[in-house]
C-alpha cells in the first residue's frame, strides 16, 4: 500500500469563516497602511469616502420622502471628512 505523501502541497485546510475573516483583515489592514503612506492617494480616499457619505445621505432623505416621513426628524448630520 503507498504511504500518504506529507507534501503540504497535497494537504488541505478547513478554513473556518472566522480565519479567512481574519485574513481578509490582514490584507484590508496592509492596504490602509499603504493608502495612508501616500498623501495623494490618502486625499482621493477622504475625499471619495465624504462624496459617498452625501450619496448615502441623499438616497435616505429620498426614502424618508417616499415613505412620508420627516426628512429632517432624527437626521444625523455627517461631518466631511
């Protein structure tokens, strides 16, 4: 009878939600490092995330309105970042 092979190439690994969670982490972590090292880079980001924040703010007051409800009742401002 063969022996099984060690080969970690012929292993396989369960990996659990949880560890490729922390592994998509890792790279989403080493990403943020390498934006805030670029000023350039860090800016367009800011700048991207405050026109979304007003994307996001809008498509809520649209709904509020659609649903009838008071635009400005409980509305949280955002502040640009």
């Amino acid at each position: 009878m063969a022996k099984k092979s060690s080969n970690s190439l012929n292993e396989t690994k369960a990996y659990s939600e949880d560890d490729w969670r922390a592994q998509e982490d890792c790279r989403t972590l080493m990403e943020a490092e390498k934006i805030e090292a670029d000023p350039n880079r860090y800016k367009a980001a800011k700048k991207e995330a405050a026109r979304k924040v007003k994307e996001l703010q809008a498509m809520l007051n649209a709904a509020k309105d659609l649903a009838g409800g008071d635009k400005d009742k409980g509305k949280k401002e955002f502040k640009e970042v």
